[in-house]
C-alpha cells in the first residue's frame, strides 16, 4: 500500500470498511475478506455513544 494510503487511513475519524477481491474461476471478481479499520479511540468514542440516551431526527 501507498505511504499516502496508510497516512490517509490514519486521519480517518470512523470506521471504514475495506475489502480485498480475487478474480473467481468464471473470471468475476468475487470478495476474498473484508474488515474495518477503526481509529485508535474508537472503543472509548462506541461505549460513550452506547451509554447516550438515544435521539430521533
């Protein structure tokens, strides 16, 4: 990956999914993995929303 890639992913403010493909035996890409990258406070920032009384727009 790019070093602009991985400083650009480091700025991220929520979560963000990523996903690698292979090319299948039909010759379609199919989905290989897919996992998120969160950032580094991202359990305290969940918990406290979780704790949140919810609100409705």
């Amino acid at each position: 990956m790019p070093p602009q890639s991985i400083r650009r992913l480091s700025e991220v403010l929520t979560p963000t999914m990523v996903a690698a493909y292979a090319r299948g035996i039909d010759g379609n890409y199919e989905e290989a993995s897919c996992g998120f990258i969160v950032p580094d406070d991202w359990p305290e920032r969940s918990l406290a929303y979780a704790a949140s009384p919810l609100t409705t727009i």
